[in-house]
C-alpha cells in the first residue's frame, strides 16, 4: 500500500475539525499502513488553533501542525498543507467533514496505477447558485483546455513529488485544476473515482464568493491566453485520462 498524507487546512472550523480529524484517523488505522495527517490552521479567530495543537500533542507521531500567522486564503492553505506533507500521495480535504472517511479506502486501489486521482462528488449538496458556478467551472476548463476535470473543485490524490515537477502560475483556487491540466499536459497518469459527500453539518462554506471566482477567472484567461498564444505549453504532450 503505497505512504498516504491526509493534508487539511483549516479557517474557523472550531465545530467541526476535532470530529472530523477523528473519522478520517480511525479510516487511516483500520487500513494500517504508513500515513500522516497534517493540518494547518490560516489564522483562525476562533478555537481552531487550539484544537489543531491539541490533537498533535495528543498523536505526536501521526499529526503534525502548521501555522499561518494570519489568514492566507484558501489557495494558499491548500497549497502549504500539501507541501508540508511527506509521504508518496497527498490527499488534500476539507476540516468540514463533508468527504466520508471511506474516501480513502476507495482512493487506495487506483494509486499503483495513477499520478493524480481526481475525486468526483456522487452528489455535492450545493444550492441553486452554487451548483451552477459547479458546473461552469467544469463547462470553463473544457472548453478552453481540452480537458474534462470531472470535478475541478474537489478533492485530489497526488503523487507528492508533483509538487516540484509541475510549478503552476496561478495564485487563486485554480491552481489545483491547473496543476491536473498540467499533469495531463506532461503525460502523468490521471485516474477518476466517485466518492460520496454529506452536507456539512457547522461552519461557514467560502468557495464560492464572488472574489475567488473573479481571481480563478483571472487565472484560467491567463492560462489559456499562454497556451493560445504562445509556446509555452508546447513541450507538454497531450494525453487522455486513464
């Protein structure tokens, strides 16, 4: 079984964190295999700091924090949890509790043969206005890349070392969709496994205001202008999803 790090950074999760953080550990121990968890907190203003330290010191061997000293948004937390991380793959999820804990057993078995794994929501528990920015931004990225991300905003296994070989340009939340059309581009292996949702039960959603969608606008214009216009994505090879 391949090395598995569970990244998961959190804003004001203060209600639902420690829960979660306990389903996904005790999924992590039943498969018994190598694994870490590794949680930042961007500057939270509630107890989401205190409960983050609290569960290293309890599993020190298994969990390890990291810190923003103020919020940093949520592409940048995304980003820093999955490069704190260690193992072969990174599984990068929500502190909300959204993503059932046998996500990681469905994830597993495609491991051997992909390089990124992206995790399609079965159902997503969206309102009315969030399931259609959804589904543009799927409708976007084909469009202008060629390329079906199936689910651009949600969960992704990748393999860690990606990281390094594939540096993306983009600085608001596309750069994990960047990094996959990327990875598509270099001819890595790219795999799909439908996973289940459940609606999140505290907290505050925030991936979907109108600031994150302009600056992913931004960032997708900009990528596609790159690969329109220039040749710069010329040496990446087209591939298909496997």
């Amino acid at each position: 079984m391949p090395s598995l790090s569970l990244a998961i950074p959190a804003y004001n999760e203060e209600e639902s964190l420690e829960g979660t953080v306990n389903a996904y550990l005790a999924a992590l121990r039943e498969l018994n295999g190598d694994f870490e968890i590794v949680l930042l907190d961007d500057g939270s203003t509630d107890r989401t700091c205190i409960i983050i330290k609290d569960l290293a010191s309890r599993h020190p061997t298994i969990i390890t924090p990291v810190f923003h000293a103020c919020n940093e948004g949520m592409a940048r937390a995304f980003e820093n949890v999955q490069r704190a991380a260690k193992k072969e793959f990174v599984l990068a999820l929500g502190a909300d509790g959204q993503y059932s804990s046998d996500i990681i057993a469905k994830c597993l078995p495609h491991l051997d043969v992909c390089d990124v794994l992206i995790c399609k929501r079965k159902q997503k528990h969206y309102s009315p206005y969030r399931a259609l920015i959804s589904g543009l931004y799927r409708w976007v990225c084909r469009v202008c890349f060629g390329i079906d991300l199936f689910d651009p905003g949600g969960a992704k296994v990748i393999r860690r070392r990606l990281f390094d070989e594939l540096p993306v340009r983009s600085r608001s939340v596309f750069r994990e969709p960047e990094r996959v059309i990327r990875a598509v581009w270099g001819g890595y292996r790219i795999g799909m496994v439908e996973v289940t949702c459940v609606p999140r039960q505290a907290g505050k959603a925030r991936g979907c205001n109108l600031r994150l969608i302009l600056s992913a606008l931004r960032d997708i214009g900009i990528l596609w202008w790159k690969c329109r216009f220039t040749k710069a994505a010329s040496k990446f090879p087209r591939s298909q999803h496997h």
